[in-house]
C-alpha cells in the first residue's frame, strides 16, 4: 500500500493529471491517503477527497452530479481556464480590504456560502454548522428552502441575518407561508430560483446511489416534509411552478418588503427582463450545473449579464468556484459577490464546522494573493482590465 500511495504521488506532477480534483479523487480511493484533520488541507480538493471517503456514497452522489452527462458541470469549472489575470505591479497594497456587503449582508470576502438543500445528508450538525463557520469567519450565508434545519435555528447559529432561496412551489398560499416565516425570522433577502421549471436528469446520482448498500428511507421517510414546510399542508403541492412568468417578481413585491433577488439568469435578455420587472439583484446560476444541460459554463454567461444589467442591480454569479483566482476573475468580470456551494459541502461533509472554517480561510487567503499581486485594494479596482479573454484576446 505504501508503495501505491507513492506511486500515486508521483502522479501528482504527471501530465495525466490536468487537475488536482482529479488526483484527490484517486487519493480519495486509497487507504490512508486521505487528510485526517482540515488544517492539512491544502486546498479545497483535498475536502473533497476526504468528504468522498466519509460520505455515504448516495449522498455523496447529490453533491456529485451534474445533469445528463455532466458536461455543464465541468464547464462551470473549466470556463475559468478561458480567463487569464493581467496584474499591475508596484502598488501599495500593504493595506487592503476584501469585504463586501449587500442587501443586509456583510461578508468579509465577496464569499457567500450559497443554498445547498438536505446538509444534514453529510453531517449531523447540517446548516446549523455551516452557520457557526459563517458567524467565526464572517461570511455571507443562504439558506435553502430544503434545508434539514428549520430557518430559525439556523440564524441563531449564525448569530446576524442570511437570506432565504426561494422554491415558489406551485401553491401561491404556500409560497407565502415560506416568504412571511423567511421575514419573520429575519432574514434580509429572498433569491428566488428559476432554473428547474421542468426538473433535471441526474445520471452521476443515481449511479453512485446504486453502490449505496442502505435502506433509503432511513434517512429520508416518504411523506416527511422539510422544516420549512412544517405545518403545512403539503398534499399536491410541488417543489416548483413550471407557469411562473415575470410576473412572479410583483406578485413577490406585494408580499414582502425584502430584496427579490432572481436566482438562475443565464443571458442578457433575461438580465434586462429581470431589472424590467423590478428585481433587485440576480444570480447568473445553472444550479451547479444541474439544470438545463446548456454545456456553458456560469462564468462564460457572466459578462454579457454584467453588461446587459449596467450597474442597475447587483450581480452573483455561483458554480465553479474552487480558487481564489477564480473569485477574482468573477468580480473583474462584474460580479458584485460570488457563491460557492460543493466547496463548503464537502468540507462540511469531512469535518464538520472546523471544515467549513477552513474552506473558507484557504479560499480568503488565495484571493488576498491574487487581488494583491494584481494590484487592486479592494473589490471596487478590481475591473475588466484586469482581465483577458483567450476566446477574444481582450
């Protein structure tokens, strides 16, 4: 075995090898290969290495998965390679600042830890400890509407507001109920997703649920509903509304008096129908790759949602994201904020809160590096000329 796992080191630096997620995930398949504590991790790759070996491997199959052939999910990744960095050099940047803050939130880095359904899958403590990791290092959190803890636990762990992602269902009376109890407990913002009006095809899924030797309902009992749902009648009624139009963004408007933000927004036309409609901020989102098979990746959508918006609201863009590069390559190409989901499940997954923690320091620091050797203070110089697209050589 120790004679594998030096084989498999030596493999580290091999061509066959076009990224570390790759060899994690060989690592991840070997005894004693994998970290043991999340100081070690050098990366967030590593989390995921460890999270694949604690996980069940139907759980760790949700996280895994893309749609059809998985080609939009690697696309979110890859898309980043298309995006070069032009740094400025002799600037002082001994003092910076990496902060951001919108809609009531105030996040040390433009990190915001984005919806992620059911955490209580890959560890006990589930959204509870992804917002203790949130309150420790200061970062911007999402809940979702199928999270496994009800909204207001999880922003008393927080210890400050979060926002609440949005599944309309197709009742407009449950709806409300999820808006009014999302205000009530203090929450800053809705982020409304659009991106699964006909559902999803996830094959990587139900593959890796086959080698998973557990009674399904032990974990997930047919008929139970989310905490978000408690006490409501859930009879017909659906995760989503495959009818919503852009009327959906007034009707939300009269409801409540919080942001509605409009998670999902792939193109520059529904970017101009968003701000139209009265949106406050969008999202450029496929769902971590697991909506609409487009083979585009988010950060490739990016610009042209960025332009179409021209300022007028703030822009997110999530999926993708493993480095603090990556964060910059985002902000220079107009977003306001970026979310990460996988990184942060997978850390969960491993080790808990202190895994979180850790994601989210190694990701902070990486972006510090990045933002300083390229000369920007803060977010706000940070900006396209920091930025070359080897599609257009810009």
């Amino acid at each position: 075995m120790s004679d594998r796992r030096n084989f498999l080191r030596f493999l580290a630096a091999s061509p066959l090898f076009t990224t570390y997620s790759s060899f994690s995930q060989v690592l991840a398949d070997t005894s004693g290969s994998v970290i043991q504590d999340p100081s070690e991790a050098l990366n967030v790759f590593e989390m995921e290495a460890a999270a694949r070996a604690t996980v069940p491997p139907a759980h760790f199959g949700y996280l895994a998965s893309g749609v059809d052939d998985d080609g939009t999910l690697r696309a979110n990744r890859e898309g980043y390679t298309r995006y070069q960095i032009r740094p400025r050099r002799l600037v002082d940047v001994s003092s910076y600042d990496m902060s951001a803050e919108l809609f009531g939130l105030r996040s040390s880095t433009p990190v915001f830890l984005a919806p992620l359904g059911s955490c209580g899958a890959f560890h006990p403590d589930g959204e509870v400890g992804v917002a203790r990791a949130a309150r420790e290092k200061e970062t911007a959190m999402i809940l979702s509407t199928q999270a496994s803890r009800p909204i207001e636990e999880v922003i008393d762990a927080r210890g400050g507001p979060i926002w609440f992602q949005l599944y309309s269902t197709n009742s407009w009376s449950v709806t409300e109920h999820l808006v009014q109890r999302a205000e009530r407990a203090g929450a800053t913002a809705i982020a409304l997703t659009v991106d699964l009006p006909a559902g999803r095809n996830t094959e990587t899924a139900d593959l890796l649920a086959r080698a998973d030797a557990r009674v399904c309902e032990s974990c997930h009992v047919p008929g139970r509903s989310k905490p978000a749902f408690e006490g409501v009648d859930m009879d017909g009624v659906g995760l989503v509304d495959a009818s919503l139009t852009w009327s959906v963004v007034g009707r939300l408007k009269n409801l409540t008096s919080l942001p509605i933000i409009i998670k999902g927004i792939e193109t520059r036309e529904d970017a101009v129908l968003a701000v139209d409609s009265g949106a406050d901020g969008v999202v450029v989102s496929n769902h971590g790759g697991r909506a609409t098979p487009t083979g585009r990746g988010t950060i490739e959508a990016l610009p042209e949602v960025a332009e179409a918006v021209n300022g007028r609201i703030p822009v997110i863009v999530d999926g993708g994201i493993r480095r603090g590069s990556d964060i910059f390559k985002a902000i220079a190409l107009g977003a306001s904020a970026v979310g990460i989901g996988r990184p942060y499940a997978w850390c969960l997954g491993a080790f808990g809160q202190a895994g979180v923690e850790h994601a989210i320091d190694r990701l902070s620091r990486e972006f510090a590096i990045t933002m300083r050797g390229s000369g920007a203070r803060s977010l706000d110089e940070i900006n396209r000329d920091h930025i070359i697209d080897t599609q257009s050589r810009r």
